[in-house]
C-alpha cells in the first residue's frame, strides 16, 4: 500500500506509511474528494487539476473493488452511476409536497403581501428567490448522509429515484460543517443547463428523434431513467431552496439556506431578503431581464415568510401555502412578419415546414425562422405569406409561432398550403393515415435524404468516422461520393486538391475510414440508416441475428419474435433489404472489410442451453442488470418476453415484482424462478 497516493500531489491527512488500515485509507480518500466535488461543483473553485482529481477517484475505485466490505451507497465513486436496474419504488412524503399559487401581475403580488400584513399583524419580511424550471426533488440526509430522494409526485408520495440522484454532481452525498440536523429534507429542482440541453436535442435532431420542447421535460424524463449511468453522462444540476425538519438550526428560512449552503448544498446566491414592497418590486423587476443571463432555466420569482413560526401561523390550504406565492414571468413574445415558408428533407424523408420571419430580437437572440412542425399545425393557425406573427421561444430555446394577428391583416399573400412534393427532387409526398408527418418516398434519389443518411453513418455512435455535415455536402457535390459506401473508395488524391484541405486533413480522415472497418456489428446496423431502427434496437436485431444474411432473410414473424420489434419495425427492416439498392449498399460496405456479423468472442460465448424457451424478466436485481439478463437469454438461445402468457416458460423475477405478472404467471401455472436458479441453469 505504500504507492497507493504516489502518482497524485493531493495527500491524505494521514500517510499510508504511517500503518493505515485499508478503510481509513478509504474513509480519507472519500474525504477528500467530497471537498473537491463541493469546490468544483458547488463553489466553482476547484483546488486540483482534473488529472489529480482522477487519479484520487481511481485509486478510490480500486481500493473499493479490492475490498467490498467497505462499500458505501454515499462514496464519490456512486457519482458514475451503474446499469443495475431499479424499478422505482413509492414512497410516502414525511412532509408533504404542496405547490404555490402562481400570481402574474403586480397587483397580485401586493394583495398576497397585504393578506399576509393583516392576518399576522407583526413585522415580517420576505424572502425572494428565483424559480428554477426543473422537476422537484426532495432529499433526506440522516447523521448528515444522504439516505433518500424522492420526486414530488402527486405531493403525498413520490418515486424513489436516489440512485439517480446520487449522480448529480452538485448534491453532496454527505454534508460537511456543523450544526447538521440529525435530520432534514432539503427540497428543490434538478435542472439540465441550457447548453446541455441543446447538445442533448443535437443529437437527437441528427438521429431524427423528437426533441425536447424544454429542459425542464428533458430533466424529468431524465431522472425517471432506468438506467443510473446514463443519468450520470447528462449532467444534470441541482438548487435547492427550502429545509424541513424538526430541529432546525434558525427561525429563519434565509438563514437557514445560507447554513445549507455551508453544508455543501448548491442553494442560490441570488437570494435576497426584503423588508418591503418596493423591495420585493425591485427584485421582481431586476430578474424579469436578468434571468436570461443564468445558465439554466427560471420561469419566476418565489415569494415566502421568512419566519418560520409565521409561515406555521398562516399555515396552508388543501392546496396551496398561504405564506409563499410564486410570481411567473410572462413569455417573452414577438411580433414580426412571415415572410414565406420553406421545407427540410431529413435523412428518413420526414419534411419539416419551415417559417421564414422578418428577424426579431427575442430572448436576446435576433430569430429569424421558426418551426411550423407539420400540415396540421400550419392549418391551425390559418396562416398567410405577409402575416403578422407571435413567436415565442418553447423553453426560451426553440423559436415557435403561437398566433396570428389577424387585425393587421391587409394585402396579404396566399393561404399557406402544405407542399404537395418534394422539395429538393420534386417527388409527390406521402403522409401514412397515423402520422402528422409527410415524406419523400424517393429515399434512394433524394439529395438531403442521401446526405442525411451518409451524416447519420460517420456519427460517433455509428462508425465515428471524423468528418462533418459540409465536408460530405462538399463531397457529395463534386461527385466523388454518392452513399456512404463510396467513403471507403475515396483516395488521397481525392482530398488534398479540395479548397481548404491539406496533406494531414486529408490523411486523418482517411486514416478514420479506416479505423471504423474495426466498428462493430452492432453498430454497424445502426448505421445503416433503416427507418425506426436506432441503436437499442440494432442491438437486439444484432444478438437475435447475429449476421447480416439471417437478418436481410428474416421473415416479419421472426422479426417481431424478438422483444421490442414491432410490425412497423420488422416491415421496415424487410423493406429495405428488399430494395436491391440498398442490398448493393450493403454488399459495398461488406466488401471494404466492415464487420458484419457478431464477432468470434461474442459467439463463442453462445449457447443453446435456452434454446425454445420463452423468459420474462419483472422486478428489481442485485447481482446483474435487466439489459444483461436479456443479454444472457438471447446470448444462450433463449427468448426474452415483456409479457407473460401460455407461452410463457419461465420468469425471472427479482424484488418488486409487478403484481399483474405474479397474478398472471399463477393463472397460467408460469414457474418463477430467482436470479440464482438462473444463473445456476446456464451454469454459473
């Protein structure tokens, strides 16, 4: 152990050539990376390099996996998250959860400031603070550890979703200072900073995937994942703004909040106290434009009785605290002219109406187009070329026109018809009977459609091929690529006589190229581009098929025997196998050296110790994952189900187990085994 902290300059308090035991060299490693975690995340004033601070956190792992009796839910090493999946569990509020009653004028400001003047007859003053629009959290420390956090719900009892959150950077797991209650809940949002949250929507724009109207939906859908790792890679923030129990340090909230802060919470700073209205105004006034400058997103102002002996006096309704109102800001809204309207061809065909606007300043940003989304929203709206629009910001990211105003109408253009064809190649659109969407059924002659496709294939989660939307629009348009196979005929002399390029660009992406043959099968369906096959389901197409001829032979009921493939996937995956163009596409690709067909080592490990049984799997697991059980079913020949039925021949049940299942599974005679019996049946 006497190297254990060679390669860092950080020390722990005590050496380990002082005879340390294991877990005190662990307990001072935790330690000291809560401190780092607190200075960086929650101060922004990191003491260490990234590097030192990563080398501590491996050294802590380490030691962790070397000597599990030592194991803590509370270390920084939970920050990771883990795949385990844990279906969340409800759980009753000690306190409950109430909301505010929103206000929106000034006027209802002073009538809630004037009630609370009459009904407590005293001096008071009132604590502003911002609104942040998130999804709510309640967090419960006992001895100063985080043990729960739970979401609101329906404000009596919420999801147990502590995993989750134990991923959040900026909530300390275990609090520091003194005073600490023995215990607290400490109430408040978990955010997605706006540059996360535009990153996210980027890349689910590329994969053609519905975007998020606003981070506030992108941080609840986030937090409700089952999958602890991915929460973790989002980076979602916390700020907390109330503390509950029954021993509270203060009288006062302000007070309160400012010794939370002190025990590592992440509480605003932009708090203020005021002693009167005028105050309260000049607050209200101040973050009204002020907010558009913060990093995530706010939607008002929160107004609460700071005494704490006075908020219990006015006490609360059924619905609502009758000594904290919030005061919502009013969306920022434009008005400009339409100017015309456009279409975008995605890589699937889907067309996008498009508003082109006079440009307006809105949110501090000139906004000079804004989505129509599809034919239906257009006819809602009754819109003509030359109208005066509002536009708004959805989220104050994504521009959006919400009326018109028909008053100003005068001289106005023709009523806005959906396109009838294609845009770019001039093919009759189509729109299925269950969709809002038009397409371009001419996926093999479309130039965006093409392009699309051959940016959809370089992308990391593809083949990672370094090149970008331009480059392949550049390349496309000198004719020296017409699909993504063509990537793997390009040469050097192709690329160096290009405007801008130079020996090392061209030899990097070449080199690129070539790097991706080694990408594996798996994701090599994904990029492929076949219409609703994304990556969770090219890799359960990938293990059901395990190459490329079993797949392009499978019929539609072997397709949809395979869990989450439904007819419109399965239909999907036989169109474009038998589109011969797109058979060609895949026999270029074959014949440059990409993989398509699991590799040895994954097919070494195949068995058939499973073969012609049907297992569902329900509840929560200790010892693996739900995704590495499927993985273990499929991997021994076995077939995984999401619902129980005659054909049903085992389920795999962990805690928590759905009660409709063990209902149903009892009714059938279905033999429910545990994860032992399992593991024992292939042999583990």
């Amino acid at each position: 152990m006497k190297d254990l902290f060679s390669d860092s300059n950080i020390q722990p308090t005590k050496s380990p050539s002082e005879d340390l035991g294991v877990k005190d060299i662990i307990e001072n490693l935790r330690l000291q990376l809560h401190e780092h975690n607190y200075n960086y995340y929650v101060l922004s004033k990191p003491t260490i390099s990234d590097l030192e601070f990563d080398k501590l956190m491996r050294q802590l792992m380490d030691l962790e996996e070397q000597y599990p009796e030592f194991h803590d839910p509370n270390s920084p090493t939970m920050r990771v998250g883990s795949d385990i999946n844990k279906s969340f569990v409800q759980v009753q509020h000690r306190y409950p959860m109430l909301s505010l009653q929103n206000t929106y004028t000034e006027g209802e400001v002073t009538d809630f400031y004037n009630r609370v003047k009459r009904s407590l007859n005293e001096d008071f003053e009132i604590v502003c603070e911002l609104k942040f629009d998130g999804t709510s959290i309640s967090l419960v420390y006992e001895n100063g550890r985080l043990s729960q956090a739970i979401t609101r719900g329906d404000g009596k009892q919420g999801d147990d979703v502590t995993a989750n959150v134990r991923t959040i950077r900026n909530i300390p797991l275990v609090l520091k200072g003194d005073n600490i209650p023995a215990y607290i809940e400490v109430r408040g949002e978990i955010l997605l900073p706006w540059n996360v949250f535009e990153e996210l929507n980027k890349e689910r724009e590329a994969q053609e995937e519905l975007l998020f109207a606003n981070p506030r939906n992108a941080a609840s859908g986030t937090l409700k994942m089952q999958d602890s790792k991915v929460v973790a890679s989002r980076r979602l923030e916390s700020y907390m703004y109330y503390v509950m129990g029954e021993k509270l340090p203060t009288n006062s909230h302000f007070e309160n909040m400012e010794l939370a802060r002190k025990w590592g919470l992440n509480v605003s700073k932009s708090t203020r106290k005021c002693s009167s209205l005028d105050e309260v105004f000049e607050y209200l006034k101040y973050w009204d434009v002020e907010r558009k400058n913060l990093s995530v997103a706010t939607d008002g102002i929160v107004l609460k009785v700071d005494s704490l002996s006075q908020q219990r006096n006015l006490g609360s309704t059924s619905k609502f605290p009758r000594w904290a109102i919030a005061y919502k800001f009013n969306a920022e809204q434009a008005l400009t002219r339409l100017e015309s309207v456009s279409y975008q061809v995605g890589r699937t065909g889907a067309v996008t109406p498009v508003a082109n606007l006079e440009p307006v300043v809105l949110s501090g940003t000139t906004v000079k187009r804004a989505s129509l989304y599809n034919e239906d929203a257009i006819n809602a709206l009754d819109l003509h070329i030359g109208d005066m629009v509002y536009v708004e910001k959805g989220g104050e990211i994504i521009p959006k026109i919400t009326g018109v105003d028909k008053e100003a109408r005068f001289l106005i253009g023709d009523k806005v018809q959906f396109a009838k064809r294609c845009p770019d190649c001039g093919t009759p659109l189509v729109r299925n009977e269950d969709e809002a969407v038009h397409y371009c059924p001419n996926s093999e002659d479309c130039p965006p459609q093409i392009k699309g496709r051959i940016e959809h294939f370089v992308t990391r989660k593809a083949m990672n091929i370094t090149i970008g939307p331009e480059t392949i629009g550049l390349l496309y348009d000198r004719g020296l690529i017409k699909d993504a196979a063509d990537l793997y005929a390009l040469k050097f002399e192709d690329l160096v006589n290009l405007e801008r390029w130079a020996e090392t660009s061209a030899n990097n992406l070449l080199a690129s190229i070539e790097k991706s043959k080694s990408i594996p099968y798996e994701r090599v369906l994904f990029a492929l581009g076949i219409r609703f096959v994304g990556e969770t389901v090219a890799q359960k197409l990938a293990s059901a098929f395990h190459d490329i001829d079993l797949l392009a032979s499978a019929t539609v009921e072997q397709l949809t025997s395979v869990e989450e493939i439904g007819e419109r996937i399965a239909q999907s995956v036989k169109d474009f196998f038998n589109n011969p163009k797109f058979v060609d596409f895949v026999n270029r690709l074959r014949a440059n050296g990409l993989q398509f067909e699991l590799s040895e080592e994954t097919m070494a490990s195949r068995t058939d110790k499973l073969t012609g049984l049907t297992i569902v799997i329900s509840g929560t697991f200790e010892l693996h994952s739900r995704d590495e059980y499927k993985a273990m079913i499929l991997q021994n020949g076995g077939k995984n189900s999401g619902s129980v039925s005659k054909n049903t021949d085992y389920i795999l049940a962990g805690d928590n187990m759905g009660s409709a299942k063990l209902e149903k599974a009892e009714k059938l005679g279905v033999k429910i085994i545990d994860e032992k019996t399992f593991l024992e049946m292939l042999g583990f």
